[in-house]
C-alpha cells in the first residue's frame, strides 16, 4: 500500500461517509 492510494480511498470514504477497516487500523 502506497500514502498515494490511502490518500485517495480516504478522499471518497469521507465524502461518503464510510472509514475503510484498513483505515482505521492504520490509526490505531
């Protein structure tokens, strides 16, 4: 995984209100 690809994913998880699983165990 790449900052590039999670910046991205993060980008349309906001705007659609949905945090990806993987996202959240990277800030844990």
């Amino acid at each position: 995984m790449n900052q590039e690809w999670w910046q991205g994913c993060l980008a349309g998880g906001n705007e659609s209100g949905y945090v990806p699983d993987g996202y959240i165990k990277l800030k844990t």
